[in-house]
C-alpha cells in the first residue's frame, strides 16, 4: 500500500485531520523557501508537503489515495497542479507576515484585513460594579482560519484573476456622457477570485469559534461603561490583525442602595419616637454595616452624610460619600397603652399652646383696629 503521503508529513495512516494539519505546517514552516534561499533539497520537500496536505487533508481524496494510492488520483484533481511558482504564490498570503517577505502586485490587491470589531454586553451586580470584580465570558466568533491563515485559499493553490474586471478590481460603467468606475462585483475590488477554496473554512478565511476570555473589572464601573480589549475581536484576513472587543457594563439595580457618580443614596426608615428622641443604629453600607447616631427632633427626608463610604473613582484616589435620608415611620395601629400615652402626649401639647395655639398665631395679624 501506498504510505509515500503519510511518510512526508510523517505521520501515520490512522493520523488525525488535526495530527495532519499540525505535521503539514511543520513541514512548511522548516521546508519554506524564504527560509532556505536556493535550496532546491527544501524546495523539493516544501513541494511535497504540501502535495501530500492537498490529498491527506480532503477525505474523500484520502479514502481513494488509501485505496489506490497515487494511481487513483491521476485526473482526479490530485495535488501538485501547477508549477511551483504557482505554489509559492498560493503561499504567499499563508507565510508572508511570519516570514516578513514581500508579495506581488497581486498580493496588494489581496492585501491583508483586519477583524471587525465585536461587542459583548455584560451584566454584573451592583456591588461588583462598586468593589471591582474578575469575570471570564466564553464568546462564540470568527477566528482566523488555522489551516489557510485566513487567505481562504486551499493549501498549494493561488487565487485566480477575475475575468471580469481582468484583475483590476474596478469595473467601468457609461452613464450619459460620464464613465463611473466601481469596485468589481464579481471579485469585490480584489481583482481575483478563489476558486480552489480551503476545505476547513470554505474560503472565508474565518471559522466560528467558542474563546473563553478573562475579565479584570476595575472598582467603580458605573452602567454603560466599556472596556476595550485588544485583539479579542474577529480574526483578520490574510494576514491581518485582529479586530478588538468592546465589553458594555450593564449593572443591575440595588434593592437599597442607589448610585448618583460617586455618591451613594438610601432611604432610612425611623419610628416616631427614635427621630423624636434621637438614637444609634447600624446603617448598611456598600463596605459592611457601620453605626450612626441620628440626634433629636430628626425630621421626615432630612439628610446626613457619612464620608467616605461612597463609590471609589475611576480616575484618582479619591472617595465619594454616603447620604441618608430619613423616611418617618408613622403607625396605623396602636396598642391601647400606645394610644393612651399619645392621647397623654396630645393634652400637655394642647397646653402649652392654650394660651396662643394655631388659629391664633395664624389670624393673630389679621385683626386691625378700625
């Protein structure tokens, strides 16, 4: 049986399309001519593996080379068509930014591009947005092509020139007394067409992937802000660079707290007598419960501040503060001792303003001598 193909790439006949893959780029990389000038030894071998990748790497080409061997290839479409200049050439777009060497003029018009940029919306929870928090996303997106690094190209083929706008990448059109050119439908401007497509991508250059992606959320997000991370965007075409990812902060309400920038808000139930009599409780903070002392005669939506217990800046050191306003508990239902110690409460008031009570003060300076 015929094992020439399994021997270049050197792997064996029940080698997976990914041991495959991974053995053919070896061989690539080491056998490339910019990396052995006037070698033909690495010549010849560089031309072989990819002959062998071109069989091995289609499953049906496979089955029949495991079957027939190269014999069953012949007229089939086997690989090794073309010179080796037209290999070279399909290569260019594979190895040209690993190896720094400079294309044709047909590799300017399929010049390199980059990724588009994507956006990912995450929602976190009030107090991660104030203490800061690490996340990891899995986002699904198009990468760059392992196989054809992204030129959409089958491995060992080269683009062909478009016959329609005959590799220009415009087509000129007549409108009355003007001729307006316009980039070519058929190739879209690039001036060649792919023909022989990479089997993996389907001449895309891209493939959808899952990619799991670390989160450093800084202390003091507010809702809306977005991080940039480079590079985590789509993957880049021919040898371009990847697009970037922009992370969209959507931060879920507080059922307490509410945020204004830097400062922190909240409602603080008081009973009657704790804003009459003053008192001390523990108020809820964004850092744990701390004490505060309300003082006496407390009023209902009276505000105190507490500094430095507000949201950290983005920008500087800094600290915003905490306001507290009051919200006076009035109860709809009294014990009878409760409704006889306000009835107490209501007489000794009346008392003291027996002598000049409301109506009094109010129409007081209305009475005029005639």
């Amino acid at each position: 049986m015929d094992q020439e193909f399994y021997e270049t790439l050197g792997v064996g006949k029940s080698a997976t399309t990914t041991e495959i893959k991974k053995a053919y780029r070896k061989q690539a990389m080491k056998y490339h001519p910019d990396r052995n000038p006037g070698d033909k030894e690495a010549e010849n071998k560089f031309k072989a593996a990819a002959e062998a990748y071109e069989v091995l790497s289609d499953s049906q080409k496979r089955q029949i080379y495991d079957q027939y061997g190269k014999a069953g290839l012949q007229g089939g479409g086997g690989g090794g068509q073309g010179g080796f200049e037209d290999m070279f050439s399909g290569f260019g777009d594979v190895f040209g930014d690993l190896f720094g060497f400079g294309g044709s003029g047909r590799r300017e018009r399929n010049s390199a591009s980059q990724g588009a940029d994507l956006r990912y919306d995450l929602t976190i929870s009030f107090m991660d947005a104030v203490h800061g928090t690490e996340q990891e996303v899995t986002l699904n997106k198009r990468d760059t092509c392992w196989t054809c690094e992204g030129s959409g190209l089958r491995p060992g083929y080269q683009p062909e020139t478009c016959t329609t706008c005959r590799g220009s990448g415009q087509v000129t059109r007549s409108q009355g007394f003007f001729r307006v050119q316009t980039p070519c439908p058929e190739c879209r401007g690039q001036g060649q067409v792919i023909t022989e497509p990479c089997a993996d991508c389907n001449g895309a250059g891209l493939i959808h992937k899952d990619k799991t992606v670390s989160l450093k959320i800084p202390a003091g997000v507010d809702n809306g802000a977005r991080m940039r991370l480079r590079g985590e965007g789509e993957g880049g075409r021919r040898g371009g660079p990847a697009g970037d990812l922009y992370v969209v902060i959507q931060v879920k309400p507080h059922e307490f707290f509410q945020r204004d920038g830097n400062y922190i808000y909240c409602e603080y139930p008081l009973s009657m007598t704790q804003a009459a009599l003053g008192c001390t409780v523990d108020i809820p903070t964004i850092n744990g419960a701390t004490t505060f002392t309300f003082p006496k005669g407390t009023q209902p939506k009276q505000a105190f501040t507490i500094q430095g217990q507000g949201v950290p800046s983005l920008r500087n050191n800094s600290t915003g503060d905490m306001i507290i306003e009051t919200k006076i508990h009035i109860p709809d239902k009294l014990t009878k001792r409760q409704k006889e110690i306000l009835e107490e409460f209501a007489e000794i008031e009346e008392a003291k303003d027996s002598d000049e009570g409301f109506f009094s003060r109010l129409f007081k300076g209305n009475n005029h001598d005639d």
